[in-house]
C-alpha cells in the first residue's frame, strides 16, 4: 500500500471513531479513548527501539513524565496551545533520549536497559526535588472547559491524542519499509555483523533512541491538561513502563502493526478492568500476560498469524 | 570555620556499614550477572519477598527475622532453581535472552510488586528485633545495631560464598561455567544444572538481604525499584562477579551515598548510585563485544 | 609499483596476560591471492578481528589503501572497501535472503557512492550476486531454510554485496565436501579476475595451495613465514609447526 493511501486510510478510521464517539453522546468513551491512544503512541515509540533495533527500554516512565513535567513547566511561565506543547515536550524528551543513549549505546544492550531502569528513578527523584513544578505535592493545571469548534475539552483531548497516534503509527510504518528500517533490522539480528556490512550502528541506534523518546514525550505533553493535576506518583507511574513494553511483545515486535494491536487490546482490557474490578488487579493481569506471551508466543499476535499463514501455504 | 569533623566521620561510617548491607544485596547479581551473565532484574524482588516473609513469620511467631532468612534458604534456592529452568527452557537454548529475557524478568519484577500490594497493601511493614532500637556509642560515633548486626552477617555470607565458589568443586564449576561449556562438559559437568545451582544460590542470597532489609528500614513494595540501579552499579564497579570486588564497590556506594545524604539530604541517594552506574560505564573499553 | 593496498606494521593485539599477536608485519598488493594459515589459536581470526575494527590493536599501524585505519570503526573500514566473511556464517535471520544483500548495498555501496541506489540497481544487484552463489531459487527464503553450506555462501555473498576492494574470507570452507570447496574456489578466483583482492583463511591445505600466490604462516601470535607457496611448505620452521597436523 503507497503511504498516502495508508495515511488517508488511518485519518479515515481515525474520523468515523471520533465522530461515531461523539454520535454516542457519552464522555466517558472520550476519557478512556484517550488512555487507549496514548498507550498506543507509547507502545508504537518504544517498538521503535526496542522491537526495531533489539534495545529494551524500561525507563518509559521518565520520558512520558518529563513531557507532562515540560507542560508543566512552561504553563507555569506563559500557558501554551497544547500543539505546541506536545512538540517541547518531543524536543525535551527527544534530548534527553539522545543524551543517555549517547552514553550507554556503546555497550551491550543490556547495559543499555539497566541505565534506563536507574535513569526512571534518577529523573522522578530530581523532579520530586523540583518545587517550581510542584515537587512531590504536585502542580495543578487549570483547563478550559469548552473548546471551539470541537466541542467539550475532553474532546479535544482526544482529538489531539487520536491525531498523535496517526502520526506516530504512519511515521513508524515509513521508517520500518525505509532503509533506516533496514538497518535498525540488521542491529536487532546481528550487531556485529551489521558493523561488519558498513551498518553505523552507533548512529542508528541513537536515531532511534531520539525517536523513540521523542513520541513518549508527545504522549505526555497533555497529561497534566486530561487529569487537571500533576504529581511524581501519577507521572512516574509503573503502568506506563510495564504496558509499553506488553503491548508490543504482545502484539508482535516487527512491525508497525504489533503495538497497534497489543495497544488496542490490552487498552480496552484494562480500562474495562479498572471499572469492573480494581485498577492493582488489572495491573496484575499485564504483568501475568507478559510474562505468558514471552514465554509461549515470543513473536506475539503477529507472529501467531503468520507462522498461521505461512504454514498454510508451505501446504 | 568549623567543619563538621564529626559528622563527616559518622556519616562514613554509617556508609560502611550501609556498603555490608548492599554487599549483600548484590552479591547475587554479582552471580547471576557477573558470572552467568543473566540479567535478572528482577532480583530487588525476590529480595522484597524475603523482606515480607520475615516480617510475616516475625509479627505472627517472634521468630528473629535473620534467622527466619535462613530456614528460608532452601526454598528461595529452589525457586531459583525453578526460574532458572524456565528462563533455560524459553530463552537462553533459543538465544533470545537479550529483548525477551529482560521482559520476562522485568514481568517478574512487577507482578510480584503488583502481588505484594495486593495482598498486604502500601503501608510500611517493619520487623521487631532486639537489636533493632540499639547503638552502640564509641566517642562520638554512632553504630546502630540494626545496622551492624546485618553487615557482619552480611560479611560473613560473604566470605563463605567466595569459600565456596573458590574451594568446591561445584563452585569453581559455576566459575567456569561462564567461560569454557565444552571444557565443563567434558569434565562430566552438566553447564545447565551448573547454572541452575548458581541461580540457586543467587535467589538465597536474596532471602538473606531480605532479612537485611526489613531490619534496616520498613519495607513496601515498591522499594525494590531503588535499589536495581545500586546493585548493578556495585556490580560492574566491582568488576562483575568478583565478590570480593563487590563488597569493595559496595563500601564506596554507601559511603558516597551516606555523605550525599548527610549533607545534601536524603532525596538524593537514588540519583548517587545512578551517577557511579554511568560514570562507570562510560569508562569501560568501548565495544560491541562488551565484556 | 603501486602502494600496497593492504600495509600492516608491528600489530600487536594482547587479551589481559594473553599475548594474541605481536609484531605483525605484512603487505598485501591490489589484486593478490593471499593465503593466511596457521595452528589453532595461532591468531589468524584475532588479526582478521584486528584489521576490521571489531577489536582494537594495541600496538602497529594498519593502512589500507594510503589511509590510516587507527580510530575508523569497523563500518567505516567496510566503506573503505575491506570487506570480511565471519568464520560462523552470522546471517540477518529475521530477513529473506534478498534483504540479506540489501543491508550492505544500502550502506556501504550507497555511503561509499555518496547516493542511495534505486530500487532496480538493488534488485540487480543481489540478483547477480546469489546467482554467482548459486541460491537464486531461495532468494524470498529464510536463513533458517539453509543447509550449512548454503549458508557459508550467503554469507560469502553478503560479504561481496558490500562490493570491497580486499575480500577476507575466515574460513569460509570448513566442514564442506571436495566438490563444494572446489566451488567456492571457483568463485573467489572469478571474483579476483574481476579485480577483488582476496585473503584467504584456511586449514584446507589444498585450496590454500591451489589458491595462494603468496603464503603467510602465523603461529602463536607470530610471523613465521610469507612467501610463495612452494618456499613456504618447505620452511623447516613450518614443518615442524604442522608437525601433527
């Protein structure tokens, strides 16, 4: 499929939701259609360099935070449209993404996943120290109650998350069928081989890392606007670390396709869960199915389908 | 100007006695890591589950928490043994351990946090013990019993893991494992159950710390997240898999940590161990063959 | 006479205590049939290592083509024009045998052209070299579909794509039958006309003789001999290095 008929095929999908929602009349589907888009963004940034390029991320968490903890921030000093906000918010994670990545990329990748874990506590604990935005009280962030054009703001929300997600996806759609694609494919088969075959991998896998940080950035940009406040707890919270790694190891890590899927499933999952049980329960339930998935179906959904297919056609 | 001479001495001496305490707690990453080479995250956990076993045998039988760690030994080694099996069968003989290794032991982590809120809640849980309230006063410094109880203990386990993986057959086995198989295997030496005893003994030692812990300070779940960025930080400081290295680097750590604390404020120590993790790393040989 | 294309000077490589190599000298000449052979654990993969930029070499210079390497990683040196086979065939297994090729054409042929190539350059391009393999009919197929030998091929096509100046094949031959190593030989001999310097590593001491023009012999680290093949096998100090062998 060319991508600009990929492109107009997702805004397409992505207008009958938004507007089959809004036919609806109920709010709550905007509220927990957020959460769904914004696990999608982190889960399709993280397979950028985890499932591309073989590199795991566990600091998922202070990327996400540092976008909310931008916004924060700069609505403290001069209140910003939340576009505008989403892109600082890429820019401050993106640095941050390349500033560690420059450091620790060097080495096996599992030094590389070790520094992520220690750099999640690093930068709660220096933004629990941060008063101007809060510190561990937490920051309150006013919102405006209607939007025009759109509607309630909750709905705009939505639309500036559905928006990211689109973005997101198509973005890692090119770059998987690019030669960058390519090459982040050569590093997570064969580091040393792909150096031996004229792959920069340094290069690559910082590429990577800036992207990969970047979109969790934008995914936490509107946070403080969706909940109305912001302290280190609700940012920095392990749900976000644990799921953007479930969902694409779920899904299927190779392509663009597997978070999108694991997203969208353990999404909805979870958020029927928290209504109907407990939200400590439904975490509990990620945390079990990743654990079965990598066990048993290491390819995820993906994977499953093809060996499917490809069974059916060795026939 | 008068610098605070005293303060400075105690708070290196609280960080030697912290550096025991995260001797052990590392010691087996220092194995699991430094020596087989898995990257078990997840061992701050199984360290937690310690903690919580003592405390519920302690609150509900009186029973001292140290040495509730021992009668435990044998059944965190062969829940080690039993994860290590798993860990063998789905990913080390498929040589996947790199993404979804780490996944499945970062899944262990946080089901067992999960698991532990679920059943005992976010309130602190703390242990009795008679040398807990304690200290001991030489001039001016201080030496908190529950402090000192658990790092002698703690360089006692010490000494008889290097014993035992330096004298025993089986020990210096686990050593070699790591390096040579086919050298093993020709000594009639099987390289996975190897393994699994040193994985064994890696998730005992977690008991033991968790033991450790609950004496120090109270304990909730989520506390095992601070230390994964200590333990391998004194891990490759040490110079992975070395114990004697590791109790060294772990002496370093406190004590860095215990001045941070006393003259920067306790908020920061997470950041210390995270700052030595880096610095080491990048000072290591550059590479992609690492080690 | 022109420069050589190859110039290694005083190389010495040590793991901790563990001398590796020391004191390696030697030059190979654009468009020479080098053969590289010595005992098990004498240091030819280390050197191969060394020359590529996997590992770093303490002591010595490598030139390659005039240029210093010292500091060049070992993609760049791939750009340069040297190319190296791995000893274990390491194919990119999550990808057909096509893209295989394609990782090389896309970064090292376009980096050295300063271009991207086009589609149908690639699609030529990886045509042409799993044909001169022979596994064109499994160019939509997986490594993991591969026999051993196939697999030594990809990897020696792999190697090719990357399209070097020096070719230093590590091995490329072991555990093959007579009939197999005979068309591998073939293969770098045709690739040589072409232009392709090559550095042969090898224990098969037929291909070796048959292939070489020239002979270097390294034992424990060391340079013991370099010459043609004849003066080489007849070196005292040779003999009694294989003396078992």
């Amino acid at each position: 499929m060319r991508s600009w008929i990929f492109l107009l095929v997702t805004v397409a999908i992505g207008a009958v939701v938004f507007f089959g929602a809004r036919y609806l009349h109920n709010d709550y589907l905007f509220f927990a259609g957020y959460v769904v888009l914004e696990y999608l963004v982190l889960a399709t940034a993280w397979n950028i360099l985890g499932g591309y390029c073989g590199y795991v991320n566990f600091g998922t968490a202070a990327f996400f935070a540092l976008g909310a903890y931008t916004s924060v921030a700069i609505h403290k000093f001069w209140p910003m449209p939340i576009p505008v906000l989403i892109l600082l918010g890429g820019v401050v994670s993106g640095v941050v993404g390349l500033g560690m990545g420059y450091l620790t990329l060097r080495l096996r990748g599992a030094f590389f996943s070790i520094a992520t874990l220690a750099l999640a506590v690093v930068v709660q604990t220096l933004i629990t120290n941060w008063d101007y935005v809060g510190g561990s009280r937490g920051a309150y962030v006013v919102r405006p109650a209607m939007v025009p054009l759109v509607g309630s703001y909750i709905q705009y929300l939505f639309l500036v998350m559905l928006t990211l997600a689109i973005i997101a996806v198509f973005a890692a759609r090119m770059i998987e069928r690019s030669w960058l694609g390519y090459g982040f494919a050569s590093i997570r088969d064969d580091e040393l081989a792909a150096e031996a075959s004229g792959v920069p991998t340094l290069r690559l896998k910082l590429v990577a890392t800036t992207l990969s940080g970047a979109f969790m950035g934008m995914a936490g940009a509107p946070l403080p606007y969706y909940v109305g406040y912001l302290d280190p707890a609700s940012g920095f919270n392990l749900a976000y670390a644990v799921n953007s790694i479930a969902m694409p190891l779920v899904g299927g890590t190779t392509t663009w396709i597997g978070p999108v899927i694991g997203a969208l499933l353990l999404g909805t999952v979870q958020q029927v869960a928290t209504v109907t049980i407990s939200s400590a329960v439904n975490l509990l339930i990620v945390g079990v199915v990743l654990v079965a998935f990598v066990i048993i179906a290491p390819n995820g959904i993906v994977g499953l389908v093809e060996t499917r297919l490809r069974a059916r056609s060795d026939r | 100007m008068d610098f605070p001479v005293e303060l400075l001495i105690n708070a290196i001496v609280a960080g030697l006695l912290l550096g025991g305490f995260y001797a052990a707690v590392t010691a087996g990453i220092s194995i699991a890591f430094g020596i087989l080479d898995i990257v078990n995250i997840a061992h701050p956990a199984f360290i937690i589950l310690g903690s919580y076993i003592a405390y519920i045998v302690n609150t509900n039988f009186g029973i001292d928490p140290i040495f509730v760690s021992l009668i435990m030994l044998p059944a965190f080694y062969v829940l080690g043994g039993a994860v290590y099996q798993v860990y063998y069968a789905s990913f080390e003989r498929r040589g996947q351990e790199s993404l979804r290794g780490l996944a499945f032991f970062f899944g262990l982590l946080f089901i067992t946090e999960v698991g532990l809120v679920l059943v005992f809640g976010v309130d602190y849980r703390y242990v009795e013990a008679s040398y807990i309230g304690p200290t001991l006063r030489f001039s001016f410094i201080d030496l908190p019993l529950r402090m000192l109880i658990p790092c002698a203990v703690s360089l006692l386990m010490m000494a008889c893991l290097q014993l035992y993986l330096t004298r025993t057959f089986i020990g210096r086995a686990i050593m070699a494992v790591s390096q040579d198989q086919l050298a093993l295997r020709l000594m009639a030496a099987d390289p996975v159950r190897i393994k699994r005893v040193a994985f064994g003994i890696s998730i005992g030692t977690a008991a033991i710390a968790g033991a450790f812990l609950i004496v120090i300070q109270p304990v909730e779940p989520s506390v095992g997240r601070e230390y994964i960025g200590r333990v391998f930080a004194i891990c490759v400081l040490g110079g992975m898999g070395s114990l004697p290295g590791t109790v060294l680097a772990a002496m370093l750590l406190g004590v860095v940590e215990s001045i941070t604390a006393t003259f920067y404020g306790p908020s920061w120590a997470p950041a210390v161990a995270f700052g030595i993790l880096l610095l080491t790393l990048a000072l290591r040989p550059a590479g992609i063959l690492g080690r | 006479m022109s420069a050589p294309l190859l110039e290694v000077e005083d190389l010495g490589k040590r793991f901790g205590g563990f001398v590796a190599l020391e004191g390696i000298g030697l030059s190979v000449s654009s468009g020479e049939r080098v053969g590289l052979i010595g005992p098990n654990g004498s240091g030819k993969s280390t050197l191969v290592n060394c020359l590529c930029g996997t590992l770093r070499n303490e002591t010595g210079t490598v030139k390659f083509d005039g240029i210093e390497l010292d500091g060049y990683s070992a993609h760049e040196r791939t750009r340069l024009g040297m190319a190296r086979s791995f000893q274990l065939p390491r194919p990119f297994f999550s990808m057909t045998l096509a893209d295989n090729l394609r990782i090389p054409l896309l970064y090292a042929v376009a980096a050295r052209r300063g271009s991207h190539l086009t589609a149908a350059e690639i699609e030529v391009r990886c045509a042409e070299l799993l044909g001169l393999v022979g596994l064109s009919a499994k160019s939509r197929r997986w490594p993991r579909d591969l026999t051993q030998v196939e697999m030594r091929k990809l990897e020696l096509a792999r190697t090719m794509a990357a399209e070097p100046k020096l070719l230093i094949a590590d091995e490329a031959m072991a555990g093959l039958s007579h009939s197999e190593i005979d068309d591998i030989l073939a293969l770098l001999v045709k690739l040589n006309e072409r232009g392709v310097t090559i550095v042969l590593i090898e224990h098969i001491m037929r291909a070796v003789m048959h292939f070489s023009q020239r002979l270097i012999v390294l034992v424990s680290g060391r340079k013991i001999a370099d010459g043609s093949p004849q003066e080489v096998i007849q070196d005292p100090e040779v003999v009694r290095a294989y003396v078992g062998e």
